[in-house]
C-alpha cells in the first residue's frame, strides 16, 4: 500500500509539473480507468486554466494596440504630420478588433449560446473580412507610409493577426491531442 501511495504521489506532482522527472521507472504501474480519467481530466483542466490566463494577457496587449492606434487616430486632426494616417489608424483598430474576436470565437460563441441568442457569423467569415481589411490597410500604406519605422508601426495589426491564428492553431491542436489521450486509454482495474 505505501508503495501505492509513493506512487500516486509521484503521478501527481508529475502531472503538477513539480517533479523534474520521474526517478524509478520501474515503480511506474498501469493506471486503472478511473485514475486514468481523472489524470486526463487535470491535464484538462490545468490546459484550460492556462489557456484562459493567456488568452486574457493577450486579450490586455490587443486592447492596449487598439487603444492607441484609436488615440493616435483622433489626435490626427490637431497633429498635422498624422493626418494623412488617420483613416489607416482607423481601420487597424477594426481589423484589431477582428483578430480579438477571431481569437476568443470559442468563448464568444459559448457566451451566446447560454444566453439562447444566435450567433450566425462564423469564425471563417471574420477571418476573411480581416483580411480584406489587412489588404486595404497594406495598401493604403505602401501609398503614404515614408519611413520603416512608420511602415513597422502601421503593420501592427498584421502581426496581431497572425498571432491571433497562431493561437487559436495551438489550441486546436492541443485539444485534439487530448482526445486523442482520451481515446487511447485502456481497460485496468486494480484489486
């Protein structure tokens, strides 16, 4: 029994992610289903639980991007070197807020779904409106943009829309690679 314990121990601060490594790899004893579903279902739930605190860390950089290029876009007026950006400035922050929402679609769509309110655009359509705006903003830019560093600036909103797909990419995959974790369980009972 006390050999049982060590080794539970062991699984749970493995899976914890405090133990280095597992040091006798022959203490290391199939899992019964049940022990096998609650060790998926942690490895879920701690997946979950970072998805989500990264997910609002960006969530936080997306916002402040789209809060300055919307200062930087009602300054223009007064600033004369700015006021040929305004309108470039103007629909970065649209195309930012395409790539926020394009981000926390699960979430959103989740959101709605409770509430029993159709939510009839899908994520693939938000995707290609933000693209469309990504061409016009790319365009506009190439006309007015003089120095690199202004070029850099003014594809800001590209650079968040690639993260944005970068993101929701790994996150599929890592739920994909859950299910498949899940599928791939076997059938144990301890005595």
């Amino acid at each position: 029994m006390s050999r049982l314990r060590k080794l539970n121990r062991e699984l749970i601060n493995y899976t914890q992610g405090t133990a280095d490594s597992i040091e006798d790899r022959d203490d290391f004893f199939p899992l019964d289903t049940d022990e096998q579903e609650e060790l998926i279902r942690k490895f879920e739930l701690r997946n979950a639980s970072k998805n989500e605190k990264y997910l609002q860390y960006l969530g936080f950089v997306y916002l402040a991007c789209c809060g300055l290029m919307l200062v930087l876009a009602t300054s223009a007026k007064r600033v004369k070197p700015l006021a040929p950006y305004r309108r470039i400035l103007l629909v970065s922050v649209q195309s930012i807020g395409c790539s926020f929402v394009n981000m926390q679609y699960s979430t959103i769509t989740h959101m709605f779904r409770n509430r029993f309110l159709p939510f009839r655009i899908s994520s693939q359509a938000i995707n290609i409106i933000n693209i469309v705006v990504l061409i016009l903003i790319s365009w506009q830019v190439s006309e007015t943009a003089k120095s690199p560093a202004l070029l850099l600036f003014l594809h800001v909103p590209h650079w968040l829309f690639l993260v944005s797909i970068l993101v929701k990419r790994w996150s599929e995959e890592i739920d994909s690679e859950l299910n498949t974790l899940r599928s791939l369980t076997y059938k144990f009972k301890s005595a």
